[in-house]
C-alpha cells in the first residue's frame, strides 16, 4: 500500500497492481455462510495443492465475499474461465487442480446440474440462478478480497471519489445523484439526492453521514454480504456523499450480530487512511474526512435512522418525533443525512457511469437494481440482484427455480417483517417501491420470503407479529399495545379459540396502528396481518368458524394417528418418537397416545413412503378417522 496525494497516483497504483495480477485465479467465497460449510479448509487445501503441483507462481487462491448462491457453498470459481464449482469439499481440491488448472477440463460432478434437463453447466454465467440477473453492484464480490484494498482499485475503485473531487463541485454531485432516481435501499425509498440536498441547505454544522448497517430483518443478509465482501464501496460512496453535504465526519451503524462484516469494514477504513482516501486532504483535494464504526446492540428498532442515532449518542436505542427531520436535526441536533448500505454502495456507479446510465435500468419511478435475500420455500436460495421491475415471477421461478417437492406456491413475503404477504395472482405484479405498496406489502430492506402450500397464514402472521412486539420499543401506544392486542387475537384463532369478529378488530387494530404509531417501524408493523387477511381471509374464517388450520399447521387444530389399514407393524415411527407416545396394539400394528404426543411430525417423517400409514386430521374429525 502506498499514500496517495492525486488521482494521478491513484491511476498509477491501478496500472502497477494491475501489472502483478497472475493470469488465474481460484475464487473461494469466504462469507460466512459458506465459511460455515468449510470454505476456509478448502482455501487452504488449494493453497497447499498448488504449492505441491508448483503452480503458485500462475495461479491466485482469493477469499472473496458472498457469491450469492449460498445454498450451494462453498462455491468455487475459476477465473478467467469463470468455471462454476459447488459444494467443493476438501477431498475435490486436487481434482480441481489436476483436471481443471492443469488440463483444462472441468469436472463434471461439481458443476451445475439443471432438474430440467439434467444437463451439466460449468460458466457461472449461464447457470440459470446468475443468467437471469444484474449483478451490478453484488457481482463485484466474487473479484474482492475484503481484506485487500488492492482487489478493490484494481477493479476501478475509488475511480469515482478522484471524480467527485477533482472534477465536480458537492452541489454537481447532488445533482447527479438526483437525476439518476436512486431511492433509498432501506425501506422507505425516499430519493436520495433531494435528502443530500436537504441536508446541505440545513443551518448548523458538524454535518454528519451515516451507513446504516443494522440489518434486522429475519432471512435479510444483503449489507452483511456487501460489507463482508466489498467494504470499499459502501466507504466511497459514504465519502462522496460527505463531500456533497460538506460533512467531515460520519459513522458506519453495524450490527452485534455481525462480526465477520464489522472486521472487515475495520480492517478497510484502516487501510483507505493508510493509503490517504480517508483523513485529511483526500487524493490533495483539500477535502477532510473521517470514519467511525458503530456497533449496535442488536434491537431490530434501532434500524430507525432517530433510534439508530440515539444508539450513536450513548442513549436508548428508540425513536422520537420527526416533526423536525434528520436531516435537519439529527445526531447531536446536527444536519444528518443516512443511507443504508446498498444505498451507499450505488454511488459509485452513479458518479463513473452517469445518471443516465443509472436510469435506463429499472422502472420510471423506482431506477436501477435491487438486491433480495431469496428464502424459504424455493428451490434456489440466497442473494439476488434484478432490475427494479422485474416481476415476482421471475424471481421465484427463473432464478429460485420454483417450489421444491412439486408444492404449490402459496405466497411471498417482501420487505421483512414489516411487509405483507402476496398470493399467486399477486406473482406478476414488478418489484418496485409504488407498485409493492399499492398491493398491502412494501420493498423494505429486500427480504423475500417464500411460502408453498404447507404454509398456515395465521400462523405466518402470528410469527411476525410476535416478533414485532418483542421488538417494538415501547415508547409509543399504538405500537406497543396494538402488536400485544393483535398477538393475543392470533394466538386465541391459531388456538382454535377464535370469535366472531375476531378479523373485524384486527383490520381495525391495524388502520389504528397505521395512523397513530410514532415511527414507520410501528405505522408498518400491521402490514403481515392485514396483508394476510387481505389475501387469505378464508383461511383466518377456517379457524374461527370451523376450528380447522388449512395448512395442518397450528398445532391445537390438528392430530397425528396411524391408519390401521396401512400400518405395517415396522414400529420406525416408535423408534423415532421422542416422548415414546407410540406403541404396538395386540393387533400388530401401532397406535399414537394422544395425551402424550406432542406434534412434532417425526412420525410423518420416518414413516416409508411406500407405506404412508401416518395421517393428520383436524381435531374435530379425529373421532371419525378411526
């Protein structure tokens, strides 16, 4: 590393790290997903190997970030060929090396392979999960070292901060920023050049600038990846957003939760200092800023840009009235302008490519990409990329690959638990910020939630109102107490204790709640209910009305035993009971104890498909079932 004083040094370092690159390159991702599943022994495997084979001087091991096909790590990708490999253990490395490095073939087992046509795909490219994406500002992951800032210029970075800088005033910045329509990533999609602007016009300095890093979302990981795989470009595009506002100082908000990301954001802020991008007198631009990283306490309400702020200051993590905007007086009663992580990490672009670049992807009123957390009931999961636009359908379908086990798609969940739930009718609707809004869910953060036919909705929407009122501060009424009342209702429908009108109070709970909480944390908190309700109102009228859970979900509304007839005495589902609530009648074959089961399905699950002896019905039914 070396300090740079000028763009000119920066190009110059660029050609230089460029010159001493090795031709290829084996791309481990070591986010922490596939570090779970033993990507770091698989690291050092190829280190090893290549050493044996006397291959180091041609051929790079790189610990990246997050691919994004996380349910196929550790992934592997041989550059610049760009050959896929998945699920790559220990034992394939000297495979690896000897036919695909040394020979140039690839090794079929380990490649793709499409349910469809059974046919194996070695490009990372072509494999339908990546083909249909835009990986605009994820795909740089797979090229990054985290911890090398080297990996980072060589691809062009900091390329947009000597821009910013040298060739353009703060006010051209924001203009910039505003004519590409970039909406922030966080949730509320507001625009962010008109928030920049806000915050430089506001009266009063220090001005300060914010990552928000606190990613509290169930099934969300986008900043997380983004900051474990490439934290340079969230710092630059923090840096120029600094420069645009005339803020000199600012704070990177991380989660507890996420060690790997705060290390690797550490170790990135310590090295763009070393080499001048941080500190005084940037790149000899005489423009002065610092960097601060936070760590939260893990409150999914400190998300909530007042609340985050009072983290920042030592108070409780809640938030306050926003008569008065952040932007006007936020940290210490300062000017603060905050965006999330991917909010941040788009600037770049924006600043190298141009604003009209930005907005011919995506939709009139939502521009450029986004990325999604895929989950749950879909056969491809992890993070994906996509135009704004691009409809549900294509996400579930060409890039999750569909429902697994031939299950019916039932919904979707956006915007974490503060979104709605989408049915089928729901899956062509594009993914923008109006469009999900107008349909009862919301963008969100981007985590996308994906339920098949086994999914009770009750059930679904008890999980996130539960969640939430763990979570909810407190400090408002309608918040804290509207969430209790709407659990309580919940619970008593998924009990099988449902009343007339039990759906009536809690679409007129929501609408309260929607109305009168003190942040968009608690004026979004009803939106899984009435979603659900919205959507699947038959299925809330089954319980109440019926005391049947549609699914075979909740618990109290349903009842395992084993048919007589099917049953043929090889006692695996006794074996496997946990309470031992299974035995063996005089007749031979096994009969479940109703008053010493507990529901967990084991017996469903071991019981051989050729034989299907174990079967649900609804309580009321179950005197009629045998």
């Amino acid at each position: 590393m070396r300090k740079l004083t000028s763009p000119v040094q920066l190009d110059d370092w660029r050609e230089e790290i460029e010159k001493t690159r090795k031709p290829v390159c084996v791309a481990v991702c070591a986010e922490t997903g596939c570090l779970a599943c033993g990507a770091e022994q698989v690291a050092r495997a190829f280190e090893d190997e290549l050493e044996k084979q006397e291959l180091r001087h041609r051929v790079e091991v790189r610990r990246t970030g997050c691919h994004g096909f996380c349910e196929q790590g550790p992934i592997v990708v041989i550059f610049p060929e760009r050959t896929c490999y998945l699920k790559v253990r220990v034992k394939d490395v000297p495979v690896i090396v000897s036919e695909t490095l040394m020979s140039n073939k690839a090794v079929r087992s380990l490649l793709f392979k499409d349910p469809a046509t059974e046919e194996r795909i070695a490009a990372i490219d072509d494999i339908p999960f990546f083909k249909h994406q835009k990986r605009i500002i994820h795909g740089n992951n797979s090229l990054i070292d985290a911890r090398r800032i080297e990996d980072y210029i060589v691809l062009g970075g900091y390329k947009a901060l000597a821009k910013a800088l040298h060739e353009m005033t703060p006010p051209e910045v924001i203009d910039t920023v505003r004519k590409s329509g970039l909406r922030g990533r966080g949730g509320g999609g507001f625009l962010t050049g008109v928030k920049w602007e806000s915050a430089r016009n506001a009266p009063g300095t220090p001005r300060y600038v914010i990552v928000n890093a606190d990613e509290g979302d169930p099934g969300a990981f986008m900043d997380r990846s983004l900051l474990e795989g490439n934290p340079h470009g969230v710092i630059e595009g923090l840096i120029i957003g600094a420069y645009a506002i005339g803020s000199h100082e600012g704070y990177i908000y991380v989660r507890e939760e996420y060690p790997r990301a705060t290390e690797n954001t550490e170790l990135a802020v310590e090295q763009a200092r070393e080499c001048g991008l941080l500190g005084r007198n940037i790149l000899g631009s005489g423009f002065d800023f610092d960097v601060t990283i936070h760590r939260g306490a893990g409150a999914f309400v400190s998300g909530e840009s007042s609340a985050l702020m009072s983290a920042i200051q030592g108070e409780v993590g809640e938030p306050r009235p926003k008569y008065i905007h952040t932007v006007v007086k936020g940290l210490w009663d300062k000017p603060t302008c905050l965006n999330n992580v991917e909010t941040w990490a788009n600037v770049p672009f924006i600043i190298t490519r141009g604003h009209d670049w930005f907005r011919s992807i995506g939709t009139g009123e939502s521009t450029g990409t986004k990325i999604f957390s895929l989950v749950g009931k879909v056969r491809n999961t992890g993070l994906v990329e996509v135009p704004m636009g691009t409809t549900l359908r294509e996400i579930v379908y060409d890039i999750g690959g569909g429902i697994p086990h031939d299950k019916a798609f039932k919904a979707v969940q956006t915007g974490g638990p503060s979104g709605g739930v989408l049915p089928e009718e729901k899956l062509d609707l594009p993914v923008d910020f109006d469009v999900l809004t107008q349909a009862g869910s919301m963008m969100g953060s981007g985590g996308m939630i994906v339920m098949d036919e086994d999914t009770c909705m009750v059930d679904t929407a008890r999980y996130y109102t539960r969640f939430l009122a763990h979570e909810s501060c407190g400090k408002c009424v309608p918040c804290r107490e509207g969430l209790r009342q709407m659990l309580r209702i919940l619970d008593r429908i998924a009990e099988g204790a449902g009343r007339e009108g039990d759906i009536e109070l809690l679409e007129e709970l929501g609408e309260f709640m929607q109305e009168a909480s003190l942040c968009a944390l608690g004026k979004s908190a009803a939106n899984p209910v009435l979603s659900a309700i919205r959507y699947f109102r038959g299925e809330f009228e089954a319980h109440i009305r019926e005391r049947r859970c549609p699914a075979g979900v909740c618990k109290d509304l349903f009842t395992y035993y084993i048919s007589p007839e099917n049953c043929v005495g090889c006692g695996v589902c006794a074996k496997n009971c946990p309470t031992q609530a299974i035995e063996k009648t005089k007749h031979n074959y096994y009969e479940i104890k109703q008053e010493e089961c507990i529901k967990c399905g084991s017996c469903l699950t071991v019981c051989p498909e050729t034989v299907q002896a174990i079967r649900k019905a609804p309580v009321k039914d179950f005197s009629h079932a045998v």
